[in-house]
C-alpha cells in the first residue's frame, strides 16, 4: 500500500554545498539529463565553488534523487529542506553553469570561499534565544521585497533589491555595530554563508548564522518559527510559506485596496511585471494586473 498523501504527493527540496566542482559545463548537461529522467521540475545553479538547487517532483522521485546526490563523492553530506505540495513547484528544469551560486561580484582579492571564513552556524533553537537577547543586531540577508513579505523580528530592512549591492550597503550602514554580536539569516542558508564571512573581513568580530535559513527555523518542533513575522518569500510557483506556526501573522497588506494579505504575484502584463500583494477579492477583479494602465496596455 502506498504512504503518499493524496492531498499532498509531491515535495519540494531546497539546498546547497560549496565544494570544489571541475567542470561546472559538463556537470550541469549530465544532470539536467539525470533530473529530466526522472521526471523533476526546478532551478538548479552549477558553478566551480558548488551547487545549490531546488526542484519539485513526486515523493518517489525526490527520494531517488536525494539518494543518488548523497552517492555522489562530493555531496555524501548534502543537507535537504524538504516541503509536501500538492504538485509540481516549476513549468520546466533548468541546470545551468553560472561563474557563482550567489551574484555577489565580489573584487578577488576580497572573494571568500565559506569553507574557509564564514560565520557560526547556531541552530533554530540556539538563533531563537539569540533572538531574545538586548545587544544583538539582526542582519536579513536577503532583498527588499523578501523581507518586506516576512522577516524576524527586530530584524535591519536591507535597502537593496540584489545581492551584489550587499558589500557597498553594509559598509555605508554598518560600520557602527562592529563590536555588537551580528545575527544574520537568509531563506536557505546560502547566502548567509558568505555575507557573514564578508562581515568577519570587515572588521565584524562576533558573527553567527542560522543554519538550514527561515525554512529550517519554520520546521524545528521546539521553536515552530516563533518571532518570525509575516511568511517566507520562495522563488518557485508557491511565491511564499508559512513559518511561524506558534503566533501566525500578515503584515503585508493588498496593492489594490489595502486589506491584509501574504499573496505576491507579479503583474499579468509581462512588460510590467510588477511584484505585488493582492488579497483574493482584488485579484479576481484585476485579473492580475497591478493597474488598470497596465490591464489596458495588455488588451
């Protein structure tokens, strides 16, 4: 007898590892024929520095493919964040080769490899407490709009929109708290890997990061996302998750008529494309346009 949920027969897995990879080109061709075998959906980056990943696909398939990654010389010790859906979480698979797994065009005589400098992984439970505590600066590591859809709280609003702009912003607004403990968290984890480590070469001395990001914070049976407020921005079809599942809370409201909602789509007409909150009602009205231009525009 099947164990699938018929509600929920699909899963969605998110994760990442900095390690050395030769040949990212050949890499990737071989493993999109893999993940397209099987049947996956998803985006996965490929680069010489590692792989980070996630891809949607029956529960069957995601087990054989978390199976043949851990068999795999260099990722026997990969970490998964595993989410039940009801479906596939992508249109299409895409693996593609790209010069870093995080766009921070870092000058390379500051390059950091997290293998070797990177912040103090805590766990949900340590990060928590943390959380708590008077003299702390809490860091998001990631984009506006992310944070803006859900973030810890207390925690500093990033005033930039990609992760290329993080060097110039922390030097311009972070220079005070370099003898503060620093908290920093991101959605999975990977792009705290090398934020903190950028932190400990500016002069940063006491560093941490949550390990595993929101996603694994939101699952921990002792913490359940406590004091994280709003929900989790995700780059597939879901657009966004719940995480704080001790106090659940909205703190976006709609584009359109300013009632409270957590749903981020992004203007039906393409040429706009504008990211915005929309509440049920305003969405069947605007048929998914963020403006009536926009709604005229497209017809």
């Amino acid at each position: 007898m099947s164990n699938i949920n018929p509600k929920e027969p699909y899963q969605v897995i998110l994760y990442y590892q900095y390690v050395p990879i030769e040949s990212p080109e050949q890499f990737s061709k071989e493993h999109l024929y893999f993940c397209k075998r099987i049947h996956l959906k998803g985006r996965i980056l490929v680069s010489h520095e590692g792989i980070n990943g996630t891809v949607s696909g029956t529960k069957e398939n995601i087990e054989r493919y978390m199976e043949y990654m851990k068999s795999h010389p260099l990722f026997s010790n990969m970490q998964f964040k595993i989410d039940p859906h009801v479906g596939h979480a992508f249109k299409k698979m895409h693996v593609r080769p790209r010069k870093e797994l995080v766009a921070w065009n870092l000058d390379p005589e500051i390059d950091i490899d997290p293998n070797q400098v990177t912040g103090k992984h805590v766990s949900p439970k340590e990060f928590h407490q943390l959380l708590q505590q008077d003299d702390v600066i809490i860091i998001d590591g990631r984009n506006d709009y992310e944070y803006d859809l859900g973030h810890f709280r207390g925690a500093i609003r990033p005033e930039l929109q990609t992760t290329r702009e993080f060097p110039k912003w922390v030097r311009e607004n972070l220079h005070e708290f370099k003898d503060k403990k620093i908290l920093t968290y991101c959605t999975g984890g990977i792009r705290c890997e090398k934020l903190s480590g950028f932190l400990l070469q500016e002069g940063f001395q006491d560093v941490v990061q949550l390990d595993g990001g929101i996603v694994t914070y939101g699952k921990d049976p002792e913490v359940q996302g406590d004091l994280f407020e709003g929900s989790c921005y995700v780059f597939d079809d879901r657009i966004s998750v719940p995480i704080n599942h001790v106090h659940p809370t909205v703190i976006t409201t709609c584009h359109h008529c300013g009632e409270k909602s957590d749903q981020y789509i992004n203007c039906r007409n393409t040429v706009c494309d504008k990211r915005h909150i929309v509440c049920p009602r305003c969405l069947e009205e605007s048929q998914g346009y963020c403006s009536s231009a926009c709604k005229t525009d497209h017809h």
